[in-house]
C-alpha cells in the first residue's frame, strides 16, 4: 500500500532538481556548473519538503490502538523511502545530469509532440503570469472568492459525507447460518444443513463449501452459538476476474461477494422450521457484525423485551441485514433441587448429590484405552436411553449409607423449566447485544445517527446503550486520527519555520491546509466513499503533500527578494519559474496514485479511499495554491511590515522626545 502511494512522491525531489538543473542549462552554464546551481538553488526547499514528510508519517507509524497497527509498516515504509529519495536526489542526479546534459542542447524540443507541449506550457505561463498580477492588485477579491470557493464546497459534501471504520472489501467469503428450533435434534438440524448444501451446490461462483452442524461460529454478521439446532456453511467464492488481480488464463467471478450472498440468500428461502442468515465478510480487519449494540441493565426481562425492540427496529429499516439477538427463546431443562432436611437424613452432602448428577449425565474420563502406542480417553456415563427421563435422573444413585443405596429421588425433586440457554454479563450488570450487517451503500455513520432517536428512548427507560464493535474502532481511529493531524501540522510548522527562520512564511504556506481537506471531502462525496480509517490516514499525507508546492513559491519568492527584486516583481517571477516543477510533481503524485484510485488490483476497495483523498487534496490545493498563496503572502508580508515599522518608530520617537 505505501509503495503503491508514494510512487509519485518518490521522485518528485529528482524532478524539481532536473527540472531547476535544465533552467540553468538554458541559460547558458556548463553541466557541471548548471547541476552544481541547480541543486544548490533548490536545496533548502527539497530539505524542508523532505523533512515535511517525514515528520507527517512519523506519528502514523507510532500511533496507538488499531491504526497504529495497521498503518505502522506504511509509515515507516514511506519514511524511509522519503529520505532515500532525498539522497538521490542530492547525489546520484545532478551527477548524471552534469555527465550526461550538453550546453546548449535543447532538452525540450528534440521531436514534435515535445515541441507542442512546449508552446502550450509557455502560453499556459503567459496566461498565469497575468492572472497573478492582477490578482496582486485585486488582492481582497481573490481571498473571498477564494474563501467562498472552499465554503461552499465544504458546505455541499459534508452533509453527503458517510462515516465507517473501513470500507466494505470483497473477501471471496459467504456465510451462511441456520437455526432450528430449540428443541431441534442434530439428526434434524443435519437435514437442513444438507438441503442448504443442495440448493446452494448449482451455484456456480462458489467453489467449495465447508458445514459445521452443532454451532454456529460466529464472527461474520452472526452471534456465536452452540447447540444442536445451529449450523453454518461457509462459502468461499472463486477469484474474482479483472484487468489487475483478477485471473489470468481462466474465468473469474464477475458478481461481487454481495451479489452472491443475495443469490444465496433467495436460493435458501422456504427451508422448513430454519432461520436462514446470509453475510460477507466485510473487512480484513475486522470480520464481526458492523451492528453491535449492547444493552446493559439488572433486568434480563426487560432487556430481552428493549433487545426484541431493536431488532424489530432494524428488520423494519431496508439498510440492515440480518438482525440477531444474544437473548435466544428459552429452553426447557431438568432442574434438580436438593432438600437440605431429606440430604441429611439420608448422610448426603449435597455435593455428593451434584458430582453423582454429573458422572450419570456428562461421564467421567478417567478411563483411557492404550492401543497401538496411542492413549484414546474413554468417555463413561449413563446411555442415552437411561436419562433422557426426568424419572430416571431420580434413580441416580448418590450414596450407600446404612447397607442400602440412596437415590436423586429421595433427597430431591425434579422440575421441568424453561431457561435461557445463557445469561452474559459485563462490569456486573446483564447484557443483551443486538446485531446486524449494512446493505451495500449505507455506512456505519449513518445507521447511528438513524438509529439514535429510538435508543436515546431506550435510555430514558432507564436502559444502558452502548455501541461496541466497529463503532467503538471507528470512535478509537477518529480520536487517534485528531490527534496524529494535530501532531502533524504542529511538527509540520515548527520544522518550517526553524528552517525558513520565520514565523510568517510557514504560517501562510499552512492556509494550504484547508484547501487541500475541502478538495480531498469533495472528491470522495464525488467518488461515492465514505470517510473511513483509509481516507483520514490520506488527509494526515495531505499534510505533507499541500506544502510541497507552497513551499517552492514562498522559497523562490525569499531567493529573488535577497537578490535585490521588489516584492511584487519577485512573487510573480517566483510563480511563473515554479510553475513547471509544480505542475510537474502534482501530476506524477497524481498519476502514481490513480490505479488504486481506480480500483486496480486485490482488495482495491481497502487503498482507494486514500488514492482518492490524496488527488482530490492536490487537484483542488495546486489551482489554489498557485493564486491564493502568492496574494496571503504579500498581505501577511504588508501587515507585519507597518507592524515592525510601528515598532521601530515608536523608540525612534521617545528619543527625538528627549
């Protein structure tokens, strides 16, 4: 993922040296003198740049929770590939550019198509040269269209703008679960598994399937669960085809996992006293239910009774799937209860009665068969014939005392009860978990916020709600995700401005900032994602990426000002000589990063998000950038100015006083 990324990125310090190398070359110096220049000249900004990176992917690697484990190789990875390129570009290309430029060679126009981009870049120059000088003269304009630009953009995607941990991958994996009534037998619970298989078998995208009868796994939109009437068919599906990832030399799957599970699902519909659940596995993290609300108080009826609610709730609402419940239907059970008077009379303790209860029903394995060099644990306990009554536990023998045997029965009774197959409890309190999968297209984010009247009623019923699951991962990354961003513009500042030695020029390149965030929200409103784990790791690059081209300009703009040029002449000389490099590193991020944006490849879905956030962050930050920049920093350069002219005049003044 983080070579893939940071394609563009890597060379990006090599295309500002060649191209600051070549201008040089034009004007007339010897390669060696021309690469010796060209790299001096743009050295400070290729530092600053680098270091820029690094400091932004530095906190990713380090930070805590899921996305530090996660995103830890990435940053580390993109870290060090920066740096390298860093020393190549120092080292290895102004070597081969000293060896092998000629002067006077036009490297620029040797066939047609180059001269042709050649006139266009130099009319698109002319064009933008004019376009900054009366933006300098029309400074006021510019930043409230500028602001008003990014307002309304903001303001037409957030409402648009879905939230979940991470986006929806296709794993190749159907889940299939069934349900019988409690008093299933696994003879009968095998029969619908078997029908399951039979219906499902023609289908042809599925390439083999494993049954498990007796429990229900768990993990993938079910609630794990043990028992005779429970069974599970999980399906993997064949690779899917493609231009990238897919089959090569064969046929490939076509339908996405969703599609399948659909098909299956249809197929499934009408076996006899079964409750049919069909999911994917949505994630490579985390392969749970995206639903997961818990409900916490001291009632189990009660909750049982808001847990029903909510589960009604979901299967009335079409964006859920699947909607489950830990609270299963009771089942009847033998209870036995010991009379301490009858015990006592008998000389039977009542933990007597307890392990003789359990040899009788679950067997003992103290008996182990030695065969063949192998110990095979031999399990032994009454037939099934000899306790399935509750009559019969009543002739358990529990004790010989006096010279005859004392039976369960006369120290006892056995009652026949419904209970609940298990009762959960966390912190003390009891706990009930409602579950659901989310149709394709409806986020995590939204099915909260849809969902948050009703369970706001639950709570002022005195009911305890707590989302779990990936909600509580995707509340963790977004609070990991402020705090990486935050480290990041702040090491961001600091180290720009110990480099530029100034508190104005890093304070004008951050406005790149926001431009670049509203730019990386309307690209996935337009893309059709979600804000995601993936796509806040892209903002936090964006953070690095957005000075880059702010930092060529101001850098130039300071260089042409020591030589001697006025402020104006210097920031528009300073944006026309920068507007090759520019242009140039925007586009090669750009293109380095558009297969994954378009979904190329195994598991695209999980990289795209931040391929799309990155292009759309540049697109909309570079356009603005090249206008908005150049006229922030002649207005912060005016107001600090008559600020250090007041201050200077004010000592100047006391002492013509005195």
């Amino acid at each position: 993922l983080a070579l893939s990324l940071s394609v563009g990125i890597l060379i990006d310090d090599s295309i500002v040296v060649l191209e600051s190398i070549t201008r040089h070359l034009s004007l007339g110096e010897a390669p060696p003198e021309a690469a010796l220049n060209g790299r001096t000249e743009i050295g400070f900004a290729d530092i600053t740049t680098t270091l820029v990176d690094v400091v932004v992917f530095l906190p990713i690697a380090f930070m805590g929770g899921i996305v530090g484990g996660f995103f830890r190789e990435f940053g580390l990875t993109v870290v060090a590939a920066t740096l390298f390129s860093l020393v190549v570009s120092f080292t290895v290309t102004p070597s081969l550019a000293a060896r092998w430029y000629r002067q006077g060679e036009n490297l620029e126009a040797e066939s047609g198509p180059f001269r042709t981009l050649e006139r266009v870049y130099h009319a698109l120059n002319r064009a933008y040269r004019r376009l900054l000088l009366r933006a300098l003269r029309c400074r006021g304009w510019v930043v409230a269209y500028g602001a008003a630009i990014l307002a309304t953009v903001l303001l037409a995607a957030v409402p648009h703008l879905g939230f979940e941990f991470l986006p929806a991958t296709d794993q190749g994996q159907v889940v299939v679960g069934l349900e019988l009534p409690p008093d299933a037998s696994l003879r009968a619970t095998d029969a619908a598994a078997r029908e399951a298989e039979r219906r499902i078998r023609g289908l042809w995208e599925v390439q083999h399937a494993v049954t498990t009868v007796g429990e229900i796994l768990g993990g993938f939109g079910s609630i794990p669960q043990r028992g005779p009437q429970y069974a599970q068919i999980s399906l993997r599906l064949r690779a899917r085809a493609g231009a990238l990832g897919g089959l090569r030399g064969g046929r490939g799957r076509r339908e996405s996992d969703t599609a399948v599970a659909e098909e299956v699902r249809r197929r499934l519909r009408g076996i006899p006293g079964a409750a049919i659940t069909v999911s994917t596995v949505r994630s490579v993290v985390n392969s749970g239910p995206p639903v997961q609300i818990q409900l916490r108080g001291s009632d189990l009826r009660a909750l049982s009774q808001a847990g029903e609610e909510v589960r009604a709730e979901l299967a009335r609402r079409p964006g859920f799937l699947n909607p489950d419940l830990t609270v299963r239907p009771a089942r009847p059970e033998a209870q036995v209860r010991v009379d301490p008077l009858k015990a006592a009379a008998g000389g039977v303790l009542p933990a007597q009665a307890g392990a003789a209860l359990r040899l009788a029903v679950e067997g003992s394995s103290e008996v182990v068969l030695r065969q063949s060099g192998q110990e095979i644990p031999v399990r032994v306990r009454l037939s099934g014939i000899d306790r399935d009554d509750p009559a019969d536990l009543e002739r358990i023998p529990v004790a010989w005392t006096g010279g005859r045997v004392v039976t369960l029965g006369e120290i006892s009774s056995v009652v026949i009860r419904a209970s609940p197959a298990a009762i959960d409890r966390i912190n003390g309190q009891r706990m009930v978990t409602v579950t659901a999968g989310l149709a394709p297209g409806y986020p995590l984010g939204r099915a909260q916020h849809d969902l948050e009247p009703m369970l706001k009623g639950l709570r002022n019923r005195g009911v305890g709600v707590q989302w779990t699951g990936e909600s509580s991962a995707m509340a963790e990354s977004a609070q990991n995700f402020a705090i990486a961003l935050g480290l990041a513009v702040l090491l961001v500042y600091l180290v720009m401005a110990s480099l530029f030695n100034s508190l104005v020029n890093p304070f004008v390149i951050m406005f790149t900032l926001p431009m670049a965030l509203v730019g990386a929200l309307g690209a996935l409103v337009l893309a059709g994602e979600t804000l995601s784990l993936v796509a806040m790791i892209g903002i936090v690059m964006l953070t690095g990426l957005m000075g880059r081209n702010a930092i060529l300009l101001v850098d130039y703009t300071s260089t042409l000002r020591a030589r001697g040029l006025p402020r104006d002449r210097a920031v528009a000389e300073a944006g026309a000589t920068r507007l090759r490099p520019i242009l140039m590193t925007t586009l090669a991020t750009i293109l380095g990063m558009l297969p994954v944006a378009l979904g190329l490849g195994r598991a695209a879905e999980l990289r795209a998000p931040m391929a799309i956030t990155v292009i759309g962050g540049l697109l909309v930050s570079t356009v603005l950038t090249l206008v908005v920049i150049p006229v922030l920093y002649t207005l912060f350069d005016d107001w600090f100015g008559r600020r250090t002219q007041a201050a200077t005049a004010k000592p100047d003044d006391a002492a013509a006083a005195g």
